[in-house]
C-alpha cells in the first residue's frame, strides 16, 4: 500500500478553519481579544462608577441648588474654604461665577476624584498586564508561540487602551447627557460636547501618564513594586500641585501643567494636555522596550514584605481562601481609607470654621439640613455614596476571587481532598466577610487618624465606617448565590451590575421624584446616615440576612450542579 509523505503543507493548514472576528474579540486566537475578555469584570465596574457619577451629579445639583441664589452660595462657600483645600481640588479662582454652574461644580468637586480613580485602575492594569503573568508563569507559553516579545507587550497595551478610551467615551456621553437632561440651560448648565470631550481626554491622559509609569516600572520591579511607586508618585504630584508646595516637585506635575484646562466651562489648555500625552506615550514606549530586552519574570525583587504563613493558606480550607483573599483586601482597605483619612484631615480646620461661624453654619444648615458640620461625620456623609460603591466593588473583587477556583480549573483538585462542594462554599464565603470586616476596619483608622490630624471630631464616623462593612457582606452574600445557583462566571459580573444599579436607584430616585417603592429597592437607601450616627437598623439587619443567606443558598445550589458549568 502506498502512503504519499509529501502532502504540502499548505493543504493540511487549509483544512484548520478560520477563527470569526466575533470569536476572536471574545479571546480566541489573539492575545489583544484574550486580554479583552480577562478584563471585563474591570471595564464593568470602571465603567459603571464613571458613567454613573455624572449622571448622579446632574441630578442632585438642580435638587440642591435650583436657583440662582443658592447657586451663589456655592460660590460663598467656597471661597470660606481653607486655601489648602480649594487649591488641591481644583482651580476654583479661574472658574470664578462658573464655579455655581453644574460643569464648574463636577470640575472643581469631583475632576481629581476622576483622575485620581483611572490612574489607580491603569496602574493596577498596566503593572500586572505582563509583569503579574510573568511572575504566575503564564506568560511562558505566550511567549514559546510564534509571538514576539514586543508583539505581546504591544496587543496587551492595546487592550488597556481599547478599554481605557471606551470608559472615556462613556464619562463623556454621561456628563453631555447628565448636563443637559437635568441642567438648567438659564443657569448655564448644559456643556457642550466638545467640552464633555476635552475632560475626558484629559481623564484619559492623566491615567496613562501614571499607568505608563507602572508600566515602564513593572520588567524592572515586578507588579507590586511598580504598582507602589507610580501610586506614591501620583498622590505625591497631586498634593504638591494643589497646595503648591514642592516647588520642582509641582513644576514636574501632569495635574500642574493641566491646571488651566478646565474644559466642562469653556477653559482649555491644549499644550498642557498634549505635554501629559506624550510624557504618556514615553513611558508606555520605554515598557514595551523594556520588556523586550529583559528576561521574563526577573526584577529586582522590591516588592511588599512577605505575609506570615498563618495568613497564606496554610492550615485549612478558610485560611486558604483568606490567604487568596488578603492582597485585595489591603489594597482596598488602604486605598479607601487613604480617601478617607485624606478627606478627615481636610475637613478639620473647616469643620472647626464651620462649627465657629453662625452665618456659614446656617448656610449649610439651609442646603444640607440634617448634618452636623462641626464635626468630620458630617462632612464624611457628603460623600457616603463613593465610598459605598468603593465597598460594593471591592466585594465584587473577592466574589471574583473566590470564583476563580472555578473558572480557573483548581476546584476539581480542591474537592480531590476531604472537602465538599458545600463545605467549599461555606470556607470561602466566611473568608470573604472576613476580608470584608478587615477592609472596613483599616478605613476606620485611617479616618480616626485623618480626623484627629485635621482636629476634627470622628466618633461617629469611627463607628459609622461599619456601614460600608454591612453593605459589602450583602453583596458578597448575592454574588455567593449567584454564583451557586447559576454559574461562577457570571457571579462578579452580575454582582457588579448590582453595585451599580444600587447606586443610580439610591441617588437618581430622590433628585428625579420617582415613587419611593422603586427608591427602596436600592439597598444603600436603608442604611439611614451611619456616618453621624443616625442608623437604619432594619436595613444593617437586611444586609446580614442577605450575606448569611446568599452564602447559604450558593452552598446549596453548587451540590445540584456540574462543576465548571
């Protein structure tokens, strides 16, 4: 029997089909579209907080300021701020009367609160996109296919920055959106688009700028070392800008450089926005090069201090899942609590001012009736909203985490041991709350420090941080049952989607006069105003039965289903 040999090689190629675009950009045959599909969890939850704050500030500033007097007082309040505190968040003297405007106020209020929160997620993404696969090992098998170094730094990037713009895109539709849906056009509210544009951009570059830092940093100092200096590096810039102190160190600052560009009403600083993109474009440029020429996972080993061996899993099915759990807790419970204690300390000298002042007290009595400015809770309360969807998000995280011994292919060796599929569910639900209960604990310090470091009284806010535990455990509980009942990899996506929609229900409902059953779905708007001291009991008590029995039905719904299904 003859057997031919020489079939060309080109016919046994020809009979491979070619992959779809479509399956292509779910991750199928290009690192860019694997990228793509291992960072949507991140693009939801970017997404969901960006897009959502415009739409939420659009609708309670005409609650709060409707006319043009109380638009006045904003004014009038600002300018009783401590200059130290005006300066850092935004250039309040060149926005001048536009500063009662709802662009003046989303800039002045809420611009570092953007820039600051897409530089985190770039550094974290650009850090850890080649650097944390290189130390996990993955990258090797990228790098024995027939893909060069610089190819897979390059799609890699590609995807940060497809991602990146796209929540640009969505900060820009939102604001345009929320500034003419619910702006008053006699007040100067609505912002045109090439302004809503212009903010984005400058959002956009300020996170590349320090993401790219991470980036250039990560071949030489691993992820977290990189990760760690471009965070320092990018508060360290922020504060010397805005209190002008440093003098070289300001004059080196992507947010000096830009601090003219206030484009939500109508200034705009081009240079000074194209100087941060090409110092961007630098550091990304000098990552990939890096990465080029250095061997795969080897740094020079600056990274946080080793974790104890009580904490990495090593005496049981809980301490496993809370050794997994530990990383992400620390770098929520600091980040938080940074924004926290950051905010405690600024309010100290105004809440003394405030408390001191009878005209100025009863001015903010008049706007925010109900809240005890004297003291840091009340100002803390303000700003209640960010830091529930800051917790709900970072419950999203240990959902994910914990789900990732399912999608990841380690739970068929996990119940290889002793262990049941409910027992696996259990051990991971009670690391979670733990993770949890750590997490809302580090931020409670760092406000008591943040408070007592600005002379501010924080008793109540001390006491009221536990609320953003509550919350956090309920939603660890429905992505837990999520997760049991359907599928694993659908529990972080549909939990953020959770956080979300929470958030627009809580601050949209009220501003837009919606009837109040639909209000009372949000689970936040049970929560009363813990941070001085006015609690919603039924709704703590809501938050633990959703925790105890989300947990509960996940263990139950993972013993009637296939694993990895």
């Amino acid at each position: 029997m003859a057997v031919s040999t020489g079939a060309p090689r080109q016919a046994l190629a020809a009979t491979i089909p070619p992959i779809p675009l479509r399956r292509r950009l779910y991750g199928f045959g290009s690192i860019y579209g694997k990228t793509i599909r291992d960072s949507r969890l991140a693009f939801i939850i970017a997404a969901g907080l960006f897009g959502s704050l415009p739409l939420a500030l659009g609708a309670a500033l005409g609650t709060v300021f409707p006319t043009p007097e109380a638009r006045l007082e904003v004014d009038k309040l600002v300018g009783s701020l401590p200059a130290a505190m005006v300066n850092l968040f935004g250039n309040a003297t060149l926005m001048g009367p536009k500063l009662g405007t709802l662009g003046g106020y989303m800039s002045w209020k809420y611009g570092a609160l953007f820039a600051l929160g897409a530089g985190v997620w770039s550094i974290l993404a650009l850090s850890g996109t080649l650097a944390g696969e290189a130390a996990r090992g993955s990258l090797d098998f990228v790098a024995a296919a027939p893909f060069g170094k610089r190819r897979i730094a390059l799609e890699k990037l590609a995807a940060h920055l497809t991602l990146l713009w796209l929540v640009m895109a969505v900060i820009a539709v939102m604001i345009f959106v929320s500034s003419n849906a619910f702006g008053d056009a006699a007040l100067g509210d609505p912002i045109p688009l090439g302004g809503c544009i212009g903010f984005a951009l400058w959002v956009g570059f300020i996170a590349l700028c320090f993401g790219g830092l991470a980036f250039a940093l990560a071949p030489l100092l691993g992820r977290a070392g990189s990760a760690a200096v471009a965070g320092v590096v990018m508060v360290a810039l922020w504060v010397a800008s805005g209190l002008d102190i440093g003098g070289a160190l300001a004059a080196v600052s992507p947010f000096h450089w830009t601090v003219n560009h206030i484009p939500l009403v109508g200034f705009y600083d081009w240079t000074g926005l194209a100087a941060v993109g090409v110092v961007a474009v630098i550091f990304l440029a000098l990552g990939v090069e890096l990465f080029q020429r250095r061997d795969l996972g080897v740094t020079t080993g600056l990274s946080l201090p080793s974790l104890p061996k009580d904490v990495l899993g090593v005496r049981g099915p809980v301490a496993r899942a809370f050794g997994d759990q530990l990383p992400r807790t620390l770098a929520w419970g600091l980040g938080m609590g940074l924004m926290g204690g950051l905010l405690a300390s600024l309010v100290g000298s105004f809440a003394s001012q405030v408390g001191g002042d009878t005209t100025i007290s009863q001015a903010f009595a008049t706007i925010f009736p109900g809240y005890n400015f004297a003291s840091a809770g009340g100002w803390l309360q303000l700003y209640i909203a960010i830091f529930y969807i800051a917790a709900g998000f970072a419950a999203v995280t240990f959902v994910s985490k914990w789900a990732s011994d399912e999608t990841e292919g380690r739970l068929e060796e996990v119940l290889a041991s002793p262990m049941s599929r409910a027992r696996w569910v259990i051990a991971g639900g009670v690391s979670a709350v733990a993770a949890v209960v750590l997490m809302t604990a580090i931020v409670a310090v760092a406000i008591g420090v943040g408070a007592s470091a600005g002379g501010a009284s924080a008793g109540d806010a001390l006491v009221g941080s536990a609320s953003l535990g509550f919350y956090a455990v309920a939603i660890v509980g429905i992505g837990f049952a999520v997760g049991g009942l359907l599928r694993t990899s659908l529990a972080a996506e549909i939990t953020a989607l959770v956080v979300v929609a929470t958030y627009l229900i809580d601050l949209l409902a009220p501003a837009l006069k919606l009837p109040d059953w639909f209000h009372q779905l949000a689970l936040t708007a049970h929560m009363g105003q813990p941070m001085i001291g006015q609690w919603d009991v039924p709704g703590v008590i809501a938050c633990l039965v959703l925790a105890v029995g989300g947990i509960l039905v996940g263990a139950w719904g993972v013993t009637r289903r296939d694993i990895n299904r």
